[in-house]
C-alpha cells in the first residue's frame, strides 16, 4: 500500500476517522496482532493500516494540543483570558 491513508478492506479512509474512532480501531488492530490469529500477508496489510492510524491520530492530538495552548497563552506567554476554540 503506497499511500496508507487509503481505504482498504478493513475499513474506511484514515484520514476521515475521528480521533475516538481512529483510536478504538488501532487498539482493535493490536489486539489481532497480539492474538496472531490472522494469516502473515493479512497481519502485514493490518499492521501497515495501524502505523497510517497511529500517524492520523497523532496528527490530530498536536493539532488539539496547539489550539488548547493558544487559548491559554499571550504573546509573552502568560495566561490570558478563555477565548473560543473556533476563534484561533
């Protein structure tokens, strides 16, 4: 799979998920991987798609983590009023 943000047979596009969802399909996959109860070609296609919902869900946590720290920093880096978090 070159771009593994596309969707396959085990589920829908990466980049389309949720963090709660991308999450709960992740620890889905380790635990398939732990049990080793699917074939090597199939663990191989789940392992890739599991390092594609690692990234995605990384990806979306800094991207949580940089609006949260905007809102509770100025310029000088003090504490600042609470503004909305669409507002950033």
């Amino acid at each position: 799979m070159t771009d593994s943000a596309k969707p396959d047979a085990s589920g829908p596009e990466v980049a389309s998920l949720s963090f709660e969802k991308a999450v709960a399909e992740l620890e889905s996959i380790v635990a398939r991987l732990e049990r080793g109860d699917v074939a090597l070609d199939q663990s191989i296609e789940i392992y890739e798609r599991g390092e594609a919902l690692k990234k995605h869900c990384e990806t979306l946590l800094s991207a949580a983590e940089n609006r949260i720290e905007k809102i509770r920093l100025d310029r000088a880096g003090k504490p600042q009023g609470v503004e909305p978090l669409d507002g950033a």
